[in-house]
C-alpha cells in the first residue's frame, strides 16, 4: 500500500472514530449543526480558525432551522434592542471608528447566543460540551509548561494558521500564557475549564459511589470499583488545570478557582474538603495581610510566590498609570462626564493614553469599562439580560425536582440492568441518572463557571479574546437553553419532550 492510500485509510479511520464520538441531538434537524459545534469546540483552542469555522457551521445550520423560533423569544428580542443602544452609543462616540469596530466584540456573540441555546437544550449535550472544553485544555496545559519551564516557542511562520505563537517563559515573562497573547486570558480560560472538570469528575465519583451502594456492600471493608480510564483522566485534568492556574500568577484566578472548590464542597457536602480548603486559604490570605506577629510566623511557611503576589511585593515600585486603582478613576470620571451615551467603544484606550501617557487596552473592570465608554443605561440593560439568564438558572436548580423528577420507570430499567451488568460503565451511568444527580451537578458546574468568568471580569476584561468571549457565551447559551426548555419554551417551540 503506497503512502497515499496509507494517508486516505487513516483520514476515513480518524473520521469514522470521531463520528462514533460526537453525540446524538434529540432533534434529527439539529444533528449536522450539532455536529459541527462539538469539533469546533474541540479543536477551538488550538486551531482557532477551523474551531470558529465549525461553531460558525453550527450557529448557521441552526439559524435555518430554528430561525422563527429564535425570532420570537422576548430574550433575543432584548439583545435584539442592546443591539441597537450600542449602535448608537457607536454614533455619538468620541470617535466613531473605532467605536464601530468595537461592535465586533458584542454583535457577532448575541447572535452566537441566540443560536447555541436553542441548539444546546439538554443536560447530555452540556455534559458533551463539558468534555469537549476540558480535553481541547489538556494540549493547552502541556504547551504551557513546555513554554514555562522548557523554553518553548511557536513558529512564527504558522502564526497565520495556528493564530498564536508561544512567548518563551510566557507573557508577561515569568507568568505561563501558553496558546493565549496574555497570562490573565489563559487564567480565566483555566478557570471556566478547571470547574467544569471538576463537575464532570464529581459525577463520576458519584457514580461509583452509586454503585457501592446499589451493591450493599459493607463500607468499612468495601471493594470499591477500579478507577475507570475517565475518572483517571478527569483527575489529571483538574489537577492539571489547577497546577496551569498557578503558574499564570493571576490573583483572579486563584481566588475563582478557591471559591469554586468551596462551592462544589459546600455543595457536595463535603464537610472536611471544605475545612481544609478554607484552612489553607485563610493561612495564605492572613500571610499576605494579617496582624503581626502572626503574618511575619505564617511567611515562614507559606511560599513568598503566593503572599508576595497577593501583596503585589512581586511586582514593587510599579508606575501609578498601571494600577488598577488609577484605570478605575478614570473610567469613572468618563462615565461620570458623559452618563448616557459613553465615549464609544475603544475609546478608553486613547483618552487614557492621552492623559496618563499610558497604554492600556482597557481598564481592567467590565462593568467600568462599559459604563464608560456605552452609559450606563446600555450597561444596566446589558446587565439586566444576562443577570435574567443566570436567575433563571439558579430558579432551575433551586427547584430540579419538579423540572426533572425522577422517571420509575427509568429506575426499573436501571434495576434491571444492574442485575445483568453489575460493575460495567454503563451501569454506573444509569444508576447516576436514576439518582438524577448528576444532571444537577453538570448544570451547576456551568452556573458556577460562568460566575466565576463574571467575576474574574469585574477587575480585568476577557472579551477582546476571539476564543474566550466566545466559549463564555456559549456557557451563558447552555444555561439559558435548558432553563427555556425546563419552563417548557423549548417544548412548545420545538415540540421535542423531556
């Protein structure tokens, strides 16, 4: 067999094994756009152009389908107006060019979420989309090490393809920014695939913990199941994801990912994790800023690269002009001169630069940023829309029970099965469902890591990253898709049942 036919056998041979990996869509329509958005997200990080492409494939193939139906919803009506406010926010800025141009970073992306939610209506498909996010940051973990520690860098002459080049010892130097042009971008990417790992990694111990008890077996001298290959492979991804968050030495991040583990404990139940998580947080915060004698006793103990970093004694003597305190003055004083409309778009850049002889690509704070440069009438309505899908997620959680009660007739099945196939996979799988924990876990495993991309934006900005922005709207998307289709909208819209 000659090199070439070797090269077609292996395409069809990768091709039929991602078919046989990419999830079915309860709507037959969906199932090509469906496909679509899965490789696209799976490749997303590291091929931004083929990802965007398939996502882009997904969203049109949607929009065909379900065009009325995303016409019609209140919601996408309301983006639908937040899109028009920031048209004119466009018209009278400071300066309307880039203003405009500034547009690419909203626009595009409430289309985008029009589109993935009501693609992405099913906890199956948020638990496809976790795993897609959580293996496509595995390659962007390793190159961030190689980067770090190794002294790896990216070709330049594949920039163009790959769109990104990796900066020896990371950027800024010393902090890992591994496939990403910044060490905050990746820690916030970090962050969003960190807790959605541990999502899927708590389920999988619930599952086997499911199937100790389905068994009776007797606790003490219980002979718990073999780890499987995905509990193995979630438990490197978390902590590899956790070990990549702090080497970006983002303050940000490690707060999110603190409080996410805080959260998922609390959650759980999880009595000592959450003791000990909070035992070692507080030594390392009263190390940073308690009292004496205590702060100096706890600095023999704790690494001076965490409570020199939180102090900010890792980076001393720093200009005023890059404090954030200082970007935040300033963009409260522009929205304080003009509180309707803004100054457009991308226009904080130049009026800081202008004033403090500084530049800076934004002012380290969402929320400021907009107020500044739309008013703070489009910002409180930007607010108000995605504030409106978050509580409805929360609604959704607060009361699983009566949107996804628990089917007996599933649970005889899973009786069944468990009798002919007691230790398998799927088994494990069908007990998990028949608990109908698992789901709950996954969605507030999205909840969460949207939240915590939120408040990593309250004192930076991530948007202006192609791959970020859009893997947030795409949580938001989710959330907003099953919590429609829980309140039986996406039931009425598509006809399509629980």
């Amino acid at each position: 067999m000659n090199i070439k036919n070797r090269l077609k056998l292996a395409a069809k041979q990768t091709a039929e094994n991602l078919k046989s990996r990419l999830q079915k869509h309860p709507d037959p329509r969906l199932q090509i756009p469906w496909n679509f958005a899965q490789v696209g997200m799976l490749i997303f990080p590291l091929i931004p152009i083929l990802g965007a492409l398939g996502l882009f494939l997904g969203l049109v193939g949607t929009c065909k389908q379900k065009f009325r139906q995303i016409s019609r919803r209140p919601l996408n009506r309301g983006f639908a107006i937040l899109s028009a406010l920031l048209v004119i926010t466009a018209v009278f800025a400071h300066n309307r060019i880039e203003a405009f141009v500034g547009l690419y970073n909203f626009l595009p992306f409430f289309i985008l979420f029009a589109a993935f939610s009501s693609l992405i209506q099913t906890l199956p498909q948020l638990r496809q989309l976790s795993w897609m996010i959580v293996i496509s940051s595995i390659p962007v973990i390793i190159l961030g090490l190689g980067q770090q520690f190794l002294g790896w860098s990216g070709i330049d002459q594949l920039q163009p393809v790959f769109g990104w080049v990796l900066a020896p010892q990371g950027n800024p130097p010393g902090r890992m920014a591994s496939v990403f042009m910044y060490a905050n971008i990746l820690a916030c990417y970090l962050t969003i695939a960190f807790i959605l790992a541990l999502g899927l990694w708590m389920e999988e111990v619930s599952c086997q913990l499911a199937v100790v008890s389905r068994h009776h077996l007797p606790m003490p001298n219980a002979q718990f199941p073999i780890p499987n290959s995905q509990f193995l492979f979630l438990s490197c991804a978390a902590i590899g994801n956790a070990v990549a968050l702090i080497f970006t030495n983002s303050r940000n991040a490690w707060v999110m990912a603190v409080l996410a583990v805080l959260a998922f404990a609390f959650y759980a139940g999880y009595k000592k994790l959450l003791a000990a998580v909070l035992s070692v947080a507080s030594t390392i915060f009263l190390s940073a800023f308690g009292p004496e004698p205590l702060r100096q006793s706890l600095r023999r103990i704790v690494p001076a690269f965490f409570w020199a970093r939180l102090t900010d004694e890792m980076f001393p003597n720093r200009p005023t002009a890059t404090l954030r305190k200082t970007q935040w003055e300033f963009a409260w004083s522009m929205t304080q001169q003009r509180p309707w409309t803004g100054w457009g778009l991308r226009n904080f850049t130049a009026l800081y630069q202008a004033q403090m002889q500084e530049w800076l690509g934004h002012p380290h704070s969402l929320i400021l940023m907009l107020t500044a440069e739309t008013g703070i009438p489009t910002t409180l309505f930007f607010l108000g829309l995605v504030g409106w899908v978050l509580a409805r997620g929360v609604l959704l959680l607060v009361n699983w029970q009566s949107h996804f009660p628990v089917d007996t007739q599933q649970q005889q099945i899973a009786a069944q099965e468990t009798k002919e196939n007691s230790m398998s996979d799927i088994t494990n799988r069908v007990i998990c469902q028949e608990q109908n924990s698992g789901d709950r876990l996954i969605f507030f495993s999205y909840l969460l890591a949207f939240a915590a991309c939120t408040l990593f934006n309250t004192v930076d900005v991530t948007l202006f990253d192609f791959r970020l922005n859009t893997t947030s709207w795409l949580l938001l998307a989710a959330i907003c898709g099953v919590s429609q289709r829980a309140s039986g909208i996406g039931h009425r819209e598509s006809g399509i049942g629980h």
